[in-house]
C-alpha cells in the first residue's frame, strides 16, 4: 500500500522534513521514496506541498499519515476532522500509591 508521509531529511537539532510518496513496508528512515510531494521546515513554519499531486495519489489509494492528514486538514486539500496524534497519557498516581506497589 502507498504512504504519503513525511521524512526527516535535516542535520542534527536543525530539523526539516520532505512529504514524501512511498510503499508502506519502507521504514521512514530507509531513504526509499517513489515521488516528493513537498517539504516542511517547521523552524521557518514554511509548508510547501504539491496539493495537485497529492490529490491525484490519493485517488489512486494511497494514504496519508495521520501528521499529513492533518496538515492537508488545516490547508483546506482535503475535508474532515483532524486526527490526535499526540501519544495518549497513563494518569497520574500519588507517590504513596507508588511505593506501596513496590
């Protein structure tokens, strides 16, 4: 299956991201892409996607990461609800509950 995602292409504490066009099975950091479809720099806040081909990948099946959809979200390409991709969070515990587990 085809992914639209992002991939990190910047140096160390410098970051920058390519919205790239690839097979699902490619780890993100294996460098194996079919077509860029953008970049990213969020130090700047500059989005610079390729919203025509974006939208024809798409109508060919490919899917979009959950970061992607929600940029393409916010630039008004495509309609819908943006997706929470913040990790979700265990809830607190007191420190006597801590160390009674213990």
């Amino acid at each position: 299956m085809l992914k639209i995602r992002l991939q990190r292409i910047g140096r160390k504490n410098d970051p920058s991201f390519r919205a790239v066009l690839t097979d699902s099975k490619n780890s993100t950091k294996s460098g194996r892409f079919l077509e860029i479809l953008g970049t990213y720099n969020p130090k700047m806040g500059v989005k610079d996607f390729k919203n025509d081909r974006i939208k024809y990948w798409m109508s060919e099946g490919a899917k979009c990461s959950d970061t992607m959809h929600n940029f393409l979200i916010h630039d008004k390409v495509i309609e819908g609800k943006k997706i929470n991709v913040l990790p979700k969070k265990k809830p607190t515990q007191k420190r006597k509950e801590l160390k009674a587990k213990k």
